[in-house]
C-alpha cells in the first residue's frame, strides 16, 4: 500500500503530467483568444513542454509567462506571417471549389500540400524561437530545413496534429471538455517527445 502513495509510482507521474498539461492547455487557449496573440502562446507553450520533457522542475504558469513576454515581439511577427499565408490558401481553396472537376481536384490537392507544409514550418519555427535567440528569417529558413531533413519525424508530427484535430472535430460537442483540458497540450507534448531529438542535436551543435 505505501508503494502507492509513493511520489516515485507511475500512476502519480502520469496525474502530474496531465495536470501540468491541463494547466498549459488552458493558459494556451487562453492567451490564443486575442488571435494576434496566438503566435506568442505557442512559443510559451512549446518552453514549457520542454522541460517537460527532459524531467526539469516545471512552474507551468511562471515558466509560460515568462517565455510569453521574452519572445512576444518575433513570435506575434512570425503569426501573423503563418496567418496571412494560411488565410490566402484559404481563399484559394474557395476560388478551387468553384473550378470544373478536375482542375478543382488538382488544386485542391496543391493547396492541401501547401497547408501541410505551413502547419510543419509553424510547428518548427514557434519551436525554434522558443530556444534560440535568431533573426525571424533565419529561424524560418532553419524551419524549412528542418521539416525536410528530418522527413520522418515531420511527418509522425503532422499526423498527431492532424489526428488530434479530426478527432476534435468527429467528437463535437462532447469533446468540448477534452478539447479545453488538453486539446492543443496534449498532441503538442507528444510533438515535443518527436522533436526532442531533433532539438537535443541543435544544442550539441550550438555548444
């Protein structure tokens, strides 16, 4: 029975993890709300689910705010850069619909690809700037190298985010609650263990 109650059991460790998970998920959405603001909340979030990851002391509030405030200027430009794309390709995929089949399907096809290829450049870059002290440009032209270089990976990624999201979708309403508790977290934590190799050979060659 004190084996249960110890810290050290597993089933204490997973509440924790969901717990911290929880918070950040809230805090994220939360500071998502603004949209302009949204750029800066993923950053924050993705400073927090590092330590996470490599088991370090987490104060998810303070650690999020923190992050929040140092990287607010470039992670908001870098947003609003993601959000003018994605709004185009959205324009696009609506002028699509209205073209004869199969062109419509052609480029529909092209403009899925390109989403694809955007959701994997904001995944990396909100990544980077989370870590590192670059210039806008640089950290998006080491997105693009990334997501390509590291093929595997990038795709495992785009399939939790895509996954989580159509699940969040197909639950509806009932989801709601999950989707508040852990939604944007969750899939995102299991980003971070995918990356985490990734991010550990960029500090390898920083140093």
């Amino acid at each position: 029975m004190s084996r249960f109650f110890n810290q050290g059991n597993h089933f204490f460790t997973i509440m924790g993890v969901a717990f911290d998970l929880a918070q950040l998920n809230v805090l994220t959405l939360l500071c998502c709300l603004p949209i302009v603001t949204a750029g800066a909340s993923l950053t924050a979030m993705h400073t927090v689910l590092w330590k996470m990851v490599h088991g370090e002391e987490t104060r998810v509030c303070a650690d999020f705010v923190a992050s929040l405030r140092r990287n607010f200027r470039q992670a908001t430009y870098g947003w609003l850069v993601f959000a003018g794309v994605a709004a185009l390709l959205g324009v696009d995929a609506l002028a699509a619909g209205g073209a004869a089949r199969p062109w419509r399907l052609a480029a529909l096809a092209v403009i899925v690809a390109a989403a694809c290829v955007v959701l994997l450049l904001a995944q990396y870059f909100f990544m980077l700037v989370s870590r590192y002290e670059n210039p806008f440009l640089v950290h998006l032209r080491n997105a693009a190298l990334l997501s390509f270089g590291f093929l595997p990976r990038s795709a495992a990624m785009l399939a939790i985010v895509l996954g989580c999201a159509a699940l969040c979708v197909l639950g509806g309403f009932t989801g709601i609650p999950l989707v508040v508790l852990f939604g944007i977290a969750l899939p995102q934590y299991c980003c971070a263990w995918v990356y985490r190799p990734i991010a550990e050979r960029l500090d390898r060659g920083v140093s």
